[in-house]
C-alpha cells in the first residue's frame, strides 16, 4: 500500500504544473495534501478516488485534502477544539487497521509572532494523535513546518531562530515522538543529510539544494514493523516542497 503527501501550495497552480500526471502516474493507496488554498466547490475533479476537503474560513488560505482509493470507516475534520477549527488543517480518516492523519502545522511566521499559538496547537495535537493511538496505531503525515535536528536542513547556523528552527518548536518534535511515535525517514536513513522537502523560491535554493526537511511521515512505534520503504520524491516539480511517501504492509 502506497500513501503519499504534499504540501501543493495551492492546488490549482499545482494542478497546472503537473499535479494529475503525477497522481495518475504513482497512482497512490492514499494522496494527502496539505496547502490546498481552495473551497471544495473550486476543486478539480479526481477520477478513482474518495475525495475529503477541509478548507479554512479564509478564502486562499492554508487547506488539507485527501484522496483514498478505499473509502474510510470514517472520516472527522480538524481537532475538535474552537480556537484550531477555522484554518483546515486536519484530516483524520479511520481503516480498519489503522487511523491516517493528513496535518499542516501553523508556521510561526516571522519575527516569530506566532509562535506562542503554535506551541499551544502542538500540545494539542499531541494530545489529540495519542487519544487515537490508545485506539489503534496512527499513520500522521504533512508539512509539520519544522526541521527536527540540524541535518535536516542546509543552513543550521544561520536559521537557529527562525520559524521552523527554533529550540521550542524542535522540542514539540522531540516530545511528539517521545509520545510513542517514529520518523519514518530517520528510521531508515538515521544520519543521511542533503536531502529536503522545502526549498524557498528565492536565491536559486531548489537549484543550489538550499533546503529543509520538514515533510514527515510518522507512525505508531508498533507499526513500523509494517513500514516498507519510505521516500522523499526531490525530483518531483509543481510546488515549493516535493512529496514525500511511503509503502506498508
């Protein structure tokens, strides 16, 4: 089974760079998106799959889809909690072996303003990924808009206080995982380095590999065992980030 995630940033550009052609080539189990920055009316059709939105109140902003090949037991929309629930940034879709998360972490913008809210939102995510792993294991992916250790971006150094790098927001990565969770990357390519998931379009950084990792795919620790490969798609064009994917049992 094939499951794969993209932060598109906007799906309708992406869609005119190349999106369908890469869907209907790798032909996904399951497509996550984050970033979609549309309303569901204003979606382009996808042909062989369950389609699930969740769009934020503000018209152009922030947004997660996913598309299933196999129609979940059930499928619930961000976190359940009023001060999170306006920016579309959750999709939870229930199989009968597992619970797949599809999430678009707030970014803590600049001057880092809004990193108080995004600290209180981990917390709360946190809290909410463990309620469902007490369940059943817990496959979470998307732009988790940050790079967890210093190998997972270009230029450590020089962004240790930008949005992304900070102490704060790394720790809510360390205790994420603490919370009984595995970067699946990491798991397979523990000290690999040179290889993102985000690049800015400025400087020429896609060309010069002037990037960071900070698309994941996480899961249950009882799960991995289940987890075959796992792959960051660095070729694949259409957005500021690239896919990331992986195959399980």
């Amino acid at each position: 089974m094939k499951l794969i995630s993209w932060n598109v940033n906007g799906l309708r550009a992406c869609a005119g760079k190349g999106f369908f052609d890469f869907l209907a080539a790798e032909q996904p189990d399951m497509m996550c998106l984050q970033e979609t920055k549309l309303q569901p009316d204003q979606a382009p059709p996808v042909e062989g799959y369950h389609e699930y939105w969740c769009s934020a109140e503000k018209k152009g902003y922030s947004g997660t889809a996913l598309f299933s090949k196999t129609e979940p037991l059930q499928v619930t929309y961000n976190l359940g909690i009023e001060q999170h629930d306006h920016e579309g940034r959750v999709i939870t879709a229930e199989y009968p072996e597992f619970f797949l998360v599809t999430v678009y972490v707030p970014n803590a913008q600049n001057e880092l303003k809004r990193l108080p809210y995004r600290l209180q939102w981990e917390d709360d995510f946190r809290a909410y990924v463990q309620r469902l792993d007490a369940v059943k294991p817990v496959i979470i992916c998307g732009d988790m808009n940050v790079a967890h250790t210093e190998i997972d971006l270009k230029n450590p150094k020089t962004n240790r206080h930008n949005a992304g790098f900070t102490d704060e927001e790394r720790q809510k990565m360390t205790e994420l995982l603490a919370a009984g969770f595995v970067d699946t990357w990491r798991h397979f390519y523990p000290d690999t380095q040179g290889v993102y998931s985000w690049w800015s379009y400025r400087f020429k950084a896609r060309e010069k590999n002037a990037g960071w990792r900070i698309d994941y795919f996480l899961v249950s620790e009882r799960f991995i065992g289940r987890v075959r490969s796992a792959r960051i798609l660095t070729e694949v064009q259409g957005s500021d980030h690239c896919p990331v994917a992986i195959e399980i049992a």
